[in-house]
C-alpha cells in the first residue's frame, strides 16, 4: 500500500512506495526539542520508496551526544518537522508519522531513549523498550 503525507501548509508533499510495518518511538532530548513534545514517532522506510512530490524542505542538522549527526528535514513555511536520517545510514529515512495522510493500522513497536522520556509520556507496556539507542 502507498503512504501520502506533507507538512501542515501543504507545501511540501510525499509519497512512500514501500510497506509501512511498524513505527518507533524516540524520546531522546533532541526529538523532544524538535517536536515540542514528549519526542517523535517515525516510520523508518527507504530512501528510494520515498519520493517528495512537490516542494523542497529545508535542512537541520544536530549532533547527538554520541557524536553521530542527524539530518532533520522540515518545511521552512509552517516549520513542520518531516523525516530525517543519520549521516551513517543516509539509505533510510524515519518519516514522522503525524505527517502521513492515513496512518490507521499502523502501531507503535518500539520505544528508544525511555531513560529520557518525560513523565507525561505514554509508553505502550506490550513493546520493545530500550533505555537508549538500541
């Protein structure tokens, strides 16, 4: 089934080709940040199952306590976070999934960073947990 998604102005728009499985949870400091919420929830897919059908997202990049440089992706209209990648695994993209048209059926499998979660953060006791980066 093929994913559609863009950012909340709709100036940038996606299409996924490949399988969605599973989501992933990362509460880490950074996607706190990024966010403005507890964290993000990505659908990690490839890069070439992921095409952006129109508009051109701006670039960010940070730098994790690891050292290891993320690249977040964004509209530079309504600022809408919309997938990133680490400089080692340019190959998959995590897509934030508050941006995908349908994400119904769709689920949570993991959580990562939870040592960092907030208290007000839910995490779903049925999956994978890990107190950092697995």
């Amino acid at each position: 089934m093929a994913h559609t998604g863009g950012c909340l102005c709709g100036a940038i728009r996606y299409s996924i080709s490949t399988p969605i499985t599973e989501l992933r949870a990362c509460h880490c400091v950074h996607c706190q940040q990024a966010s403005g919420s507890h964290g993000t929830v990505a659908a990690f897919v490839p890069r070439d199952g992921f095409q952006l059908t129109s508009g051109t997202p701006k670039r960010f990049i940070t730098q994790a306590d690891s050292g290891r440089k993320l690249y977040r992706y964004f509209c530079g209209e309504c600022g809408s976070p919309l997938y990133s990648h680490r400089e080692a695994t340019p190959e998959t993209l995590g897509v934030r999934a508050g941006t995908l048209d349908d994400s119904s059926g769709l689920k949570i499998g993991a959580h990562i960073w939870t040592s960092k979660a907030r208290p007000w953060s839910h995490i779903d006791p049925n999956a994978k947990k890990f107190e950092g980066q697995p």
